[in-house]
C-alpha cells in the first residue's frame, strides 16, 4: 500500500526529531486504513517496538523506517540482529499483557520525506518477516 499524507512545516530538525516524526506519519497512515494503534515507542532493554496496532483480531507489531532521501533501502535495514531483537520485544509484549495466543504479524512502514516538505510518501510492507 502506498500513499501520501501532507506534513506540517518546520525548521531544520535532528534525526531522532525525523525518526519520531516518522512514526507519527505511519501511526496516522494505519489508523486511516482501520488500525487501532494501542502502543508507540515500546521500549526494552534488548528490543523496541514502534508501533503496535490491531485489526481484524490480528495483533500488528510494525517497524517504522524514515527516509529523507531514496538512498539506502529501508526495509533492507530491518535484518538480521535487528530483526531479532524486534521478534523478542514482540514476545515480551504478548507476554506482559497475557497475549501469548494472540494472531500476530510483523509489518514495516517506509516513510519518505522530512518535516517541513508538502507531503510524505508512504509505503506498508505486510508480513514483512516473522
């Protein structure tokens, strides 16, 4: 799925500022495709989750990548360690919340753009990996 949202303008902005600013764009794409977004920014010690969300019964951990530029790929960067660790943050949330016989799927959420340009481009990547 791919789309495009407007962004609000702002000044020159960090790269975490960018990375959170991402998140709200993805977190606001899944809620006006029907997901009910129930966490952000999870964080553990050995992992984190950047959104979680639910639809249609199905439990929804989805990474959030932000580009400013169509360099480096996004999606390529969610592997190996980091994969792992995102599986195992996943787990610990199930876990904590008494979910662990919850329909899970792992998704990843490209966003390409910057705070203060006209729009963001979005693309959705379902079961990206498990």
């Amino acid at each position: 799925m791919s789309a495009t949202y407007q962004n609000q303008k702002t000044d020159k902005v960090s790269r975490g500022a960018i990375g959170r600013w991402g998140e709200t764009v993805a977190a606001r794409y899944l809620e006006a495709h029907g997901f009910h977004v129930i966490a952000r920014s999870v964080r553990y010690r050995d992992g984190e989750l950047d959104i979680v969300a639910v639809t249609g019964g199905t439990l929804y951990f989805v990474e959030v990548k932000t580009r400013t530029g169509e360099g480096y790929g996004a999606i390529e960067s969610v592997a190996g360690g980091k994969r792992h660790r995102f599986i195992r943050a996943a787990r610990r949330f199930c876990s904590e919340r008494g979910l662990t016989d919850a329909s899970c799927q792992f998704d990843c959420v490209v966003v390409l753009g910057r705070p203060g340009e006209a729009t963001a481009r979005i693309r959705h990547y379902r079961n990206c990996f498990i």
